[in-house]
C-alpha cells in the first residue's frame, strides 16, 4: 500500500506562511508539542487536504481556516493554549490558504493532493497541480482507500470512547461499511411507503363509501321509477293471472281428458298383450326345461364316454413301456447279428484265403517234384556212376581242403546265410501276423467306432425324446397353469359382475333422489327465476380434471346444496317443498351467508398444496357462496403432502388431497372415493351385466371340460423315468464302449510299434545277408580257382567242362532238392493248421449267428402280437373319441340352441315384465289423470271463487260469478256441470300467455316481487340528481386507487431492494468488524507477564440490538478486560473504556485499511501501562502496508516511534513552527 512522505501548509489556522513537513520513509511517526503549538491543527490540516467536511475541523466556514493575524501582540496574548485561529504578522491579512500532501503510492508513483481556499470561501483542488473536481478528488483517495466520508484513518481527539456507543457504533459501522449512502434513500422511501399506504387505506375508505352511497342512490332511484309502474302492473297482473290460470286449468282439463281416453285404450290392449306374451312365455319356458333334460342326459352320456375313453387311454401306457423294451432288445439283437455277420464275413474271406494259399503251396510243391522227376529221367549213361565220381570228387576235394580252411570258411557262411534268411523268413512271416492283427485291430475299432457311434446316436436320441419329454410336461404344467390362471380370472370377474348386480338397485335409489333433486331445482327455478341460481357441483367446476374427485369432496354435504339470492327466497322454497311434498333441500342464501376469503400464506405452504378455490372455477357473483362451501380447505397432491401440512406444520385448516382422503380440522382422517362412484347404470347395462355374466359362467364349465388330464402327466412322469433309466444304461454303455475303444487303439499302436521294430530288423538281416552273400562270392572265387587245378584231371576223365558243372547237375541239386522239399513241407503244416483253426471259428460264429435270428424272430413275433394289441385299443381309442366328439357336437348345437331359447325366454320374460310395467304405468297413469281432472275443477273452482270473493272482474263470455257459491258442499249438482256454464272470455289473453304452460310461476313471481318491491319501495325525489353526481365521483375515486396500488407497489419493490442492499453493506462490515474485534482486543490487553494465567488479554464481542434490520438500534460492545467479567462499556474505568474503544476502532478500521492512521491525543486517559500496550500494538502492526502518525504527549509512546514531528509556537511571528527527528539513527535502551 502507499504512505504519506509529507505535508506542506501555507497559512492555514496558525501556520504562517509555508510550513513543509516530511515523514521520510518511518512508518510510525509521532507529532509532539506543548499544548496551543498547533498539534491538533496539523490533524486540521491532514483531515482538511483529504477533504474532510469543515464542520469536523473545528470551524464555522472554510475562510476560518484562512491564517489570520492580529494587530498587536495583547491580542495574541489573550487566545488559549490550544490557538485554532491563527494569525497574520502586521496588519495584512492573508487572502489565501491550502494545504498539500505528498502521497507515495504502492508503485511508487507521487501524487501532490492539494486542497486550495480563497478569501471569498471557494474551494479549489488539485492533483498534481491539475484541477479536478471535488467527485474526482475523492474517487483518487478512494482508490487508495482513503475514504473521507467515512474517516478511516483518522480519530480526531475525544472521539474514542464515543465510537462504543451503542447508536454511535451503528452510525461509524453504517459510514464504514458504505450502507450509509442509502440512509437519505431509505429513510426517503420508506416515509414515502407509510405516506402512500396511508393515503391508500384513506381512498379505499372513501371508495367504499362512495360505493355505498352509489349502491343508495341506484336502488333509490329505481324505486322511485318503478314505484308508479308496479302499482298498475300489479292490477293488470292480477287479471292477468286468473285469467291464465282459468284458461290453462281448462286447457289442462283438456288435455287430460284426451289423455285419459288415450291410456284407457292403452290399457285395454296391454292387457291383452300381456294375456298373450304370458301364455308364450309359459309355453317356450316348458320346452326350455325339455331341452335342458335333453342336455343333460347327453352331458351325463358324454362323462360316462369320456370316462370310458380315459380307462382305455389308461390301458395304453403298458403297451408303450413293453413295446419300448421289446424294441430295444430287437434293436440290440440286430446290431449284434449285423456284427456277426461282418465277422463272419471277415473270417470267411480269411479261411477262403488262407485255403487258397495252401492249395498254391501244394500245387507248386507237386509241381516242383514233377521238374526233379523229369530231369532224373533224361541224364544218359553218364549218370550210371554217380555214386562213383561223386566218391571220387569227395576225395579230390578233402584233398584240396586239407592245408587251407576255406571250405570250413564257405560252409559257416553258408550256415550263417541259412540263418540269416531264416530270420528274414521269420521277420516276413511275423509281419505279416502282425499287419494281419492291426488289420484285426482295425476292423474291431471301427467296429467299436461305428458301435460307439450307434451308442452316440442312441444317447442324443434318448436325451432329445427325453427333453421333449420335458418339454411336454413342462408345457403340460404351464398349460395347467393357465388354466388355473384364467379359471381364477374369469372367477374374479364374475364375482366383480355379481357385485356390480347386486349393487345396482342401491344405486337405483340413488339415482333417483338426484332425478327429483334435479327436477325439484327445475320446479324452484321455474317459480323463482331470478331467485334460484342453481345447484353448487353445477355452479362450481374443477379447472382440472384430476381435482374432481378432492373437490367433490370438499364440498361434501353442500354438494348438492342449491344456491339462492336471499334468505327470503330460500324460506319460500322450503314452503313450497313441504307443500308438495317433494323431499328435502339444503339451500345457501347468498345475502346471508357468512364466509372468509382463505388466508394468503397458504397459498405458499408446500408447492404440492393449494387452497380449493384456486382450482375451481365459478361466477364471481357466487364466490361468498363457493367460499362458505370451501373455506380454508387445502388440496394436496399426496397424503403425506395432508399429513405434513395437517400435523407436522400444525396448521388449522381442512385438508383433502387427489384421491378423496380429508383430515378434518378436529383431526379426524376419512378414507378417499374413486371415479366409478359416480357411475350410473340403465337397464342396458343390465342386460349387458346379465350376459357377461352367463358368457363367464359357460366360460367356466368350458375351462373345465378341457382342463388338462391328469393321466397324461402321469404319463409323461413315467416315460421321463424310463427314458432317465435308458438315458443311464446308454451313457454307461458308452462308456464301456469307450474304454474297449481305447484298449484296442492302444493295442494297434503297440501292434504298429511292433512292426516298426520288425521292419527295422528285417531291413538289419536283408543288411547282413548282403554282407554275407559278398563274403561267399569272394570265398567260392578262391576255392572255384583251387578247383580248376584239383579237378581238372577228374574233368577230363569224366569229360565234364568244368567242376562247377558238375556241382551244378549233381551236388549242389540234391541239397538244394532236400532243402526245398522241407520249406514246402512247413509251409503247407502251417496252412493247414491256420485253415484247420479259422474253419472252426467260422462254424462257431455261424452258430452264433443262427442263435441271435431266432432269437431276434421271437422279439419280433412279440412286438408284432403287442402292436395289434396296442392298435386295437387305439382303434378303440380313436372310436371313443370320435364317438365323444360326435356328442360335443351335438351338445354344442343343443347349447346354442337351448342358449337361443334362454335368450328368447329371457326377451319374452323382459316383455312380460316391461308389459306388466307399462300396464301397472298406465294405471297408475290413469289414477294420475284421473285425481289431476278432479284437482282442476278444484283449482278452477277456488279461483273463480276467489275472484268473486276479492271483486276481481274477469271477462266472461256466458255465466256469472254471482251463480257459483262460495262453500263448495252447497253445490248441489255436479260440479263440473256448474263451472262448464261458467265461460270465460280468453280473448284478452296473448298467444303467449296461451301457448307456453310455465308462465303460472313467474306471474306469481312477478306479482309477488311487485307487493314486495311495493312494500319495500320509499321513493326520493332527489335519487336520479345524486346517483349522477356519486358515479362520477366513484369513476375519479377508482382512476385514483388503481394508480395509487400501481405506484404503492412500484415503490415497495423499490424500498425493499434499497433496504436489502443497505442491510448487506452494513452486514458485511459488522461481521468482519465483529470477528476480528477479539484478537485485537487481547492483543492490545496482553500482558507480558508469564506468572499470570491471564497473560492472554481481555475478551470482547458485539452484539446487534436488532438483527433484521441492525442500522435502526444500536450496537452493543461487551468488553472483558483481563481478570474481570463481561461488562457493559458504561461500567468500565476510563482507561478500560479507552483501551476497549482504541481495539473496536482498529478492528474498524481492519475493514477497509487506510495506507495511513492517523491518532489525535487518544492515550490522553490511559495510564503508563496501557500506553505501553498501546504502543506495542502500534510498533508491531506498523509496515509498510500501515503507517502511524500520532499525536501525543505521553513519551513512553512518542519515544518508542521511528521519527518525532515537534511542534512549537513563534511568538514573534505568532505562527506555528515544525522541526522533524529520526529516531532510527539512535540505538535503543535496553
């Protein structure tokens, strides 16, 4: 924030000249001086260049703050110590005077603010040597947050302990907080406020008047122009009447008279009507109750069939179970001889295979020792001595091999090589059994997959039988469901129908206390016209729907009340009930009738309630009325809506809410209606209500023939247990099938593993045996090249080519001969033994086979025999059903046409009934005509009677009145003759008066009215010249009223916004003031004692005498100084009330802080220790956001400052002179 650097005055009070005064760069500043130096003229001066008003400077006008010297010096002796007028030196007076104050502002920017006067009293201000206005001066301050209005860095000297008034404190908090600049608006406004209702409440006080005399002068202006009229009318309207009722008693007589004819015809041929239409009635009820015997002995033949139908239906379900057992094991013994076959079949191709090989092997050994037999024959005579040069060659070759080991070498290969391929032999033949075993393996898994596959197909066909199963009884339960279901509902409506029948004549009755209410109300209005207004549920109507039924209630006993113009017509049409003795009324005179508007803060009770008469419409002319009804009844959307309002909020009035519910104001709590309570029946509905009744009835029984049937669930539960079993074996079976599957996919792998290893050691010997074929060449190349030389003497002797011919066609033949029989040998042993054993596994399974047909055509021959038995109950089955169809055929055609006849009885009985109710009518019709003829001549003979008695002359055409006597048991003939004779002339009697019937009333009424309006009747002359000059009177009154409401509303709104913005300033402020007052009040009664347990300080706090308006009453300061209790400020001591004042204006000024305070001698009434408490506040809260200036003479506040402004007086040029110290530059005292 910014601080004041300095001051300059020039001959302002009793600073001469120019006096420049510095505050350097302190923050707290103290002003001393001996009293009269001109201390508190500097605070002038300071108060005066912020534009503080002069009646705060201690002076009269501006030009006494002018410096004003005296002309000698015992004039100057005489002013007191404190000189506040100041003087010139010599004789010349100084015709000027300002005072300028140099301003650093926070960025420190300099403003030199000057305030300027003259002579002649002007004011002038300055900003920087520039003119401004006065506004523009104090809007640069106020943005500084120096507020001149206010003060608030200023406290002028004994204005301390004047702040904790409580009206004083209002005033400084007002000023602080700026609400203060609504004072003049408000205290305006609401002077205006009071003065504008007062001259409402006396403009409506004189409309009313006027009204009044209005409402006088009409009436007795209409009195006096009607007053000579109603004296003639009431003649011609008495002749008028008589002559009306005479010709509309005759005409009625008339009338009656055809009308009586008519209905004594009428009756006659009802009667004979009703003679016929009984006897038809009699006649088709007789064949009715036939027709009812006939259905009933076929309902009773249908029941016997049916139960006959279940029986045998009961007799299939054993079929189904046996029939299913039988099939399954038909099934079974067709898979397994399917299976046997594809064995036998297999083992077939096997035997015939294995005997085809043994019939190759024996044809190629014959064929073999046919080839050796044949080249035996053929040799020559070289072969002779075979046995010789086979001997020969022995020798030669044991010679040849005797010094070496090759032929030993030749034969353990030999050898080796016959191992050898002995073991491929072995390797090829082991193969070979066990490809034919995978082969085995292979058919039985596929055998076992197809089988498994079967069981598969076998298991998701029983799960899907056994779902639809399910399925079926789940359909069945929900079917049954349904028809318990709609059985309950067709029962609930009929009970309903049954009520509603039952309730209806109540209804009846009631419906016709309304009818004669209606017509009684048609009656009254007939003979009072402008009398009887109407019926209060036909003049009152609910601006919404959904509110009829909480009005209807609302009205409650005033709903069928009947609503009149006075009290007067009221009695009249009580008399006139009782004299005809048409019922009761209840009825609501709106001249007397005592009601209140309801009260305006209902209206803002809870958003879900209103008063009744804000959603009913009606005439305004009939409110007093509607208001009587209604009173301060509330509707309220929901219950709890009644109960909050009624009970939580204690408010006294009725409630009713949408659906009829009313709490009374007793507290009594009646249940609600619904909308079909005011529901009316004719006889159609009747008749309709009849034939549902009989439709939900027929509905019944129906439901009940096709109910579902118990045996067929007990069915399904039992093909659900079979198909479980079956479920349960089939997924056993698979299992069984899955694990053998398994066992013989395991074994083929092993099997095929077996033959990998085979295959390895055969491709091992067909290795070796290579290795040792290359070994025996390599030999037999030597030993063939050692033969060349041994037996090539024995060649030649012989006369062989070589030795190896002869080895080739001798020795080496016969081995190989040898060898080839014994491989022929074993292999036809092995065939045989193969053929000898697939032969007796063939026979067996053959067995097998035969075995599983006959048994297969037993099972076959019994689900045969069981179908023709389950067909044959079928059949029956099939004929009881049709058979019962048949008969519900025919019992639904019964029933149509016994339904038929019941709907034509029902219309003969209704036209027995109506025909009896119209001839009872017409009697009773006719006893009507007959007493309303003989209450005619009556009437005609009292009136003609009257008319001679009150001398009242009627025209007559023939007769005199003089001939009829006046007690009628002097008529001595018949009385209708008598007053034929009479006749009277019509003539005068318009075509009005002749046509329309419903006239008798309103003569009578209108002739009543006149006697009243006669008798009622005191003319004024003056009435017509007065009511003039009243309605125009009444016109400027209401021109003025409305404008004065319009301008009293306006300038409410305008009061009441002034008054919430005064009340939000002055609330602002005060809560702020309020809490920081405390902390600064301890802070400034702290002590530094630490043996004290109060060392903490006082305690303070404000309180609002008035909280809703708070700137109207005071504001009370309570104060607690340390060690003392709460107590008022007027309790305090001096010192305690200076200390207690100084905290509440620091705590003021906290609100809106000045960059500047400035003191004026406010510890004149504070001892040494308060001083010092003082002193620290000041010392600790002085900165740069806060400088202090004080004035003051107590040195233990004045030295503790960071500079001293001394200020003394110059007697010899009487002015007031300054001298500035720093005390910063010397060191403190310890």
């Amino acid at each position: 924030m910014g601080r004041l650097v300095g001051l300059e005055l020039h001959n302002f009070k009793s600073y001469k000249g120019t006096t420049s005064i510095g505050f350097g760069t302190t923050f707290f500043t103290s002003i001393i001086g001996p009293n009269g130096s001109g201390k508190s003229n500097m605070m002038d001066a300071i108060s005066f260049v912020l534009g503080i008003k002069t009646s705060n400077l201690r002076s009269h006008n501006l030009k006494d703050l002018i410096y004003r010297g005296v002309r000698n010096r015992q004039d100057s002796e005489q002013q007191g110590d404190d000189d506040d007028d100041d003087h010139d030196d010599g004789n010349k007076k100084a015709s000027r005077a300002y005072v300028m104050c140099i301003y650093e502002k926070s960025d420190g920017e300099i403003l030199k603010l000057k305030r300027e006067i003259t002579s002649n009293g002007n004011s002038e201000y300055r900003i920087n040597d520039r003119i401004v206005s006065a506004a523009e001066y104090s809007d640069i301050l106020k943005n500084e947050n120096i507020l001149n209005k206010t003060k608030n860095c200023l406290v002028f000297q004994g204005d301390v302990q004047k702040i904790s008034a409580p009206l004083e404190l209002t005033k400084i908090i007002e000023v602080v907080s700026g609400s203060s600049k609504y004072i003049h608006e408000y205290n305006e406004l609401k002077e205006q406020v009071e003065n504008i209702n007062e001259q409402t409440k006396k403009l409506f006080s004189t409309r009313r008047n006027i009204n009044a005399e209005f409402k006088q002068y009409k009436q007795e202006t209409v009195e006096a122009e009607i007053f000579e009229k109603k004296l003639i009318e009431k003649n011609d309207l008495i002749i008028l009447q008589k002559i009306y009722q005479l010709y509309h008693h005759e005409k009625k007589y008339d009338l009656l008279l055809k009308t009586l004819q008519v209905k004594s015809t009428d009756l006659k041929k009802l009667k004979e009507m009703l003679k016929k239409e009984e006897n038809n009635f009699k006649t088709a009820n007789a064949q009715f109750s036939k027709d009812q015997i006939a259905l009933n002995k076929i309902r009773s033949k249908i029941n016997k069939k049916v139960k006959t139908l279940e029986d045998t239906k009961r007799e299939l379900i054993p079929f189904d179970t046996e029939k299913s057992i039988v099939l399954k094991k038909v099934s079974e013994y067709k898979k397994r001889i399917d299976e046997i076959t594809r064995n036998i079949s297999n083992q077939q191709a096997i035997h015939d295979d294995i005997k085809q090989q043994l019939e190759i092997v024996t044809d190629a050994k014959e064929t073999f020792l046919n080839s050796i037999n044949e080249g035996s024959g053929g040799s020559g005579n070289t072969n002779n001595n075979n046995e010789e040069i086979f001997n020969e060659y022995m020798e030669i070759k044991n010679k040849m091999f005797a010094d070496n080991s090759l032929d030993d070498e030749l034969s353990e290969l030999s050898n080796q090589k016959e191992r050898t391929e002995q073991k491929i032999s072995s390797y090829n033949e082991q193969r070979k059994l066990i490809e034919k075993m995978v082969a085995d393996l292979n058919n039985d898994i596929e055998r076992l997959s197809q089988s498994l596959s079967d069981s598969n197909s076998k298991l998701n066909d029983t799960l899907e039988n056994l779902n639809t199963k399910k399925k079926e009884l789940n359909d069945f339960k929900i079917s049954k469901e349904k028809n318990v279901q709609e059985t309950w509902t067709i029962q609930k409506k009929l009970r309903t129908v049954l009520e509603t029948i039952n309730n209806i004549n109540a209804e009846k009755k009631e419906t016709q206390r309304e009818k004669k209410l209606r017509e009684n109300t048609a009656k009254l209005r007939r003979m009072y016209p402008e009398g009887v207004i109407g019926l209060v549920h036909d003049l009152c109507r609910p601006k919404q729907k959904k509110y009829e039924l909480a009005v209807a209630t609302t009205l409650g006993k005033h709903f069928d009340a009947i609503i009149v113009d006075t009290a007067s017509t009221a009695t009249k049409c009580i008399e006139y009930l009782k004299d005809q003795r048409a019922g009761v009324a209840a009825f609501i005179p709106l001249d007397s009738v005592e009601s209140k508007p309801p009260q305006s803060y209902l209206r803002n009770v809870h958003e879900q309630a209103r008063p009744v008469l804000d959603v009913v419409e009606f005439d305004f002319s009939l409110e007093r009325a509607i208001q009587y009804c209604c009173s301060n009844t509330m509707v309220c959307d929901t219950i709890d809506v009644a109960r909050y309002i009624r009970w939580e909020r204690n408010i006294d009035v009725k409630v009713v809410t949408l659906d009829g519910s009313l709490i009374h104001k007793s507290g009594l709590m009646t249940g609600g209606r619904t909308e079909h309570d005011n529901r009316k029946f004719n006889k159609e509905d009747i008749n309709s209500l009849t034939s549902v009744k009989l439709d939900l009835q027929k509905q019944l029984e129906e439901l009940e023939r096709k109910g579902p049937n118990s045996l067929l669930e007990k069915k399904l539960l039992d093909d659900i247990d079979e198909l479980e079993l079956e479920l349960q074996a089939s997924r056993s079976n698979r299992l069984q099938l899955e694990r053998e599957l398994n066992d013989k996919k395991s074994h083929a792998k092993v099997q095929e593993e077996s033959l990998t290893r085979n295959d390895e050691f055969l491709k091992k010997s067909e290795s070796e045996l290579n290795d040792l074929n290359t070994k025996v060449e390599q030999i037999e190349g030597k030993i063939n090249s050692m033969k060349a030389d041994f037996y090539s003497d024995f060649c030649n002797k012989y006369g062989f080519d070589s030795i190896e011919d002869y080895e080739a066609n001798n020795g080496s033949k016969l081995r190989k001969i040898m060898k080839e029989k014994s491989r022929f040998l074993k292999q036809i042993s092995t065939l045989e033994n193969k053929l000898n054993f697939e032969s007796e596994r063939l026979q067996e399974s053959q067995s097998r086979l035969a075995k599983m047909k006959t048994e297969k055509q037993k099972n076959d021959a019994v689900l045969e025999s069981l179908n023709k038995k389950k067909s044959e109950v079928e059949s029956n089955v099939d004929l009881l059903e049709s058979e019962v169809e048949v008969l519900n055929d025919e019992l639904k055609k019964m029933e149509s046409i016994s339904n038929n006849k019941l709907k034509s009885n029902k219309a003969l009985q209704e036209k027995v009934e109506d025909l009896r109710h119209d001839k009872d009518g017409v009697t009773n019709e006719i006893a009507i005509l007959e007493a309303d003829m003989e209450e005619e001549i009556s009437q005609k003979f009292e009136i003609l009677k009257n008319c001679k008695i009150e001398n009242i002359n009627i025209p007559l055409l023939s007769g005199s009145l003089e001939d009829l006597p006046v007690d009628r048991a002097a008529v001595q003939e018949d009385l209708t003759h008598l007053l034929r004779s009479i006749a009277v002339n019509f003539n005068s009697l318009s075509s009005t008066y002749k046509q329309n019937s419903e006239l008798a009333d309103k003569i009578a009424e209108e002739l009543s009215k006149i006697n009243d309006e006669l008798d009622s009747l005191s003319p004024n002359i003056k009435a017509v010249e007065r009511l003039k000059e009243v309605e125009i009177k009444s016109k400027d009154v209401d021109g003025e009223f409305k404008r004065f409401k319009k301008d009293e509303m306006e300038l409410m709104n305008h009061f009441n916004e002034v008054k919430e913005k005064r009340y939000a300033l002055f609330n602002q402020a005060f809560e702020h003031i309020s809490s920081h007052i405390d902390s600064i009040y301890k802070e400034l009664t702290r002590t530094n004692s630490v043996i004290s347990p109060l060392g903490g300080g006082g305690s303070a706090y404000l309180t609002l005498e008035d909280e809703d308006e708070p700137y109207l009453a005071g504001i009370k300061y309570h104060a607690m100084p340390p060690m003392k209790r709460f107590r008022d400020m007027e309790l305090l001591s001096g010192g305690e009330k200076t200390i207690a004042a100084l905290a509440l204006l620091f705590a003021i000024h906290s609100f809106h802080p000045s960059p500047f305070f400035v003191l004026d001698e406010v510890d004149a009434a504070l001892d040494n220790a308060n001083v010092n408490k003082l002193t620290n506040y000041i010392v600790n809260n002085s900165n740069e956001h806060l400088q202090f200036i004080v004035i003051s003479l107590k040195n233990s506040l004045f030295e503790k400052s960071d500079a001293l402004i001394g200020i003394f007086r110059d007697q010899e040029e009487n002015s007031s002179k300054t001298v500035t110290l720093d005390l910063r530059s010397y060191p403190v005292e310890a």
